[in-house]
C-alpha cells in the first residue's frame, strides 16, 4: 500500500546504538584561506559578490562564508551557481550545478541566525557538549549536526535530501526536484491519498526514533513530495532521542503531524502516533 510514494528501505548491515559522531567546530581549511586572502580567492569573492543572486547578501556573508564556498569550488562539489531557491530567516538555499548533477546549496548567515533558538536544540545533545558561546561556532555545529542528522536519516531508511559535503556554514545536498519543477510542501498540495502517506511519514517518524533521533519541527512545511515521493527536509534542529526535550520535542511532531494528515481525511491520531513510533522492536513481531 505504500508503494504509491516510494518508501525507501534501511541499508543493510547499518546497526543504530548510542554512539555518536564527534563533531569538529575548530577553525577549518574555509577560515585558513579567509585569513590568507590568496589573488585566486579575492578574485572569485569579488566575482560572486558581482552575480546577481548575492549582491543582497554582502551585508551578511563574510569572508570565510565566501572562503567556505570556494572551498568547496575546489573539491569539485560546485561547479556553477544558479539561482536562489528559498530564503529564510538564517539560510539561503541555492541551486548549483555538482559533479554529476544539480545540487541543494544550503548557505547559513551567521549574523542573521537565530543563536538562542539554535542553542536550545544543541544543549543537551551528547554531540555538542561544551560548544561555547562563540556565535559562529554555534552556526557551524549546527550546519554539521544538520549533516550528520541526515547521514544518519538515510541509513536507517528515511527519504531526505542525500548530504554531500559540507564546510563551515555552508552544506551541500542532493537537490529534489528542480526550480522550474521544484518538489512541493504538503502545506501547498492536496494529498490524494491522505491514509497511504500518513502511514509513509508515521513509518519515517518510526525509524528516525531508532536511529536515535527525533526531528523537533516535524509538520506539512518539513514534509516535500516529488513525483510520489516523500521526503524529509530540515533535520538542523533534529536531536537524539537522549536530549532532555526529546519527548517533549517527539509529542509536538506527532500533534503535528496527524492533525494535518487528519484535516486532509486520514484515520490520524497524535497519541496513537507517539506510541507507533516509541513502540520496542519486538512489538512489531
């Protein structure tokens, strides 16, 4: 019944426990050239500050943003830039052409970002003990936790943006859809068949749980549907299921979530919910 939206299934041989990546937010390879200012890199600073789509954001990027970007120019994980896809209140999403194919370019602005928002995410996450109060090094926690997160999401079997690379504040992923036929938030469609999807994102929600984390803003503006596909989208915020406001941060996505699924027609409860994706392994036997 769920193949109507092309659920995807866990890799093989992936076991999810307590262990956790060690997240680096000391100065990298993006802050060195900034603070070298080569003639290549003020070069093509000065060329992207030129193009169209950045001219607004010179007030907010700075030099090692840029140094970020170029970074990943040399890596071979940009290639070109094209236009804006979403701005927000601490990113801007751009499209890009990768290696291969186009790509999501995901750029947090440092001064605009929400510190105490972000913090309440990352205090108490086993990650990001001892991070400081360094603003900048809170944004770019929190650009590797979104990376890890959704590292960690695709191999328990969860359909997000595949992570491609990532560098300071800026994070590089698979783009869904494109911007002429851009994937669209269940917020802006009908679902068609509401019960069928339901059952897609309640099993997503499941697996997440067992893969340790809980998503924190689950609802119809984090939920993306592509040619009958749907994906997960905006895993910054997501934290381990050992945060202190992990529960708490669980309840809301499921409230979220089936009042929605529920408004569009689905047999959807947010308590029922909660106990699906909390439910022991053994119970599924």
């Amino acid at each position: 019944m769920t193949d109507e939206f092309g659920m995807v299934e866990p890799q093989e041989g992936e076991a999810f426990g307590d262990e956790w990546e060690e997240i680096d937010v000391s100065d990298d390879e993006a802050d060195r050239i900034a603070r070298r200012k080569d003639r290549d890199f003020d070069e093509f600073r000065m060329r992207l500050k030129d193009a169209d789509q950045f001219k607004v954001e010179q007030s907010v990027f700075d030099d090692a943003t840029f140094a970020a970007i170029y970074k990943l120019v040399q890596d071979g994980y940009i290639d070109a830039f094209g236009g804006p896809i979403s701005t927000g209140k601490e990113a801007n999403v751009f499209e890009a052409l990768g290696e291969d194919s186009d790509v999501a370019v995901k750029i947090y602005r440092i001064n605009a970002s929400d510190f105490r928002h972000m913090r309440d995410y990352l205090e108490g996450d086993p990650r990001f003990e001892n991070i400081g109060h360094d603003k900048g090094q809170v944004v770019r926690a929190w650009v590797r936790k979104e990376f890890a997160n959704l590292e960690r999401a695709q191999r328990a079997g969860v359909r997000v943006p595949k992570p491609i690379a990532v560098q300071r504040n800026v994070l590089v992923m698979e783009l869904v859809g494109v911007v002429d036929d851009r994937a669209r938030r269940l917020s802006e469609v009908r679902v068609e068949n509401p019960q069928t999807a339901y059952e897609v994102v309640r099993e997503y929600m499941r697996r997440l749980h067992r893969a340790g984390l809980v998503h924190g803003d689950l609802s119809e503006y984090n939920l993306i549907i592509h040619e009958g596909e749907l994906v997960v989208i905006d895993l910054g915020q997501a934290v381990t299921v050992h945060h202190p406001n992990a529960e708490e941060f669980l309840r809301r996505d499921c409230r979220n979530v089936a009042n929605f699924f529920r408004r569009q027609g689905a047999d959807a409860d947010g308590d029922s919910l909660f106990e699906f994706v909390t439910a022991d392994e053994s119970e599924d036997e």
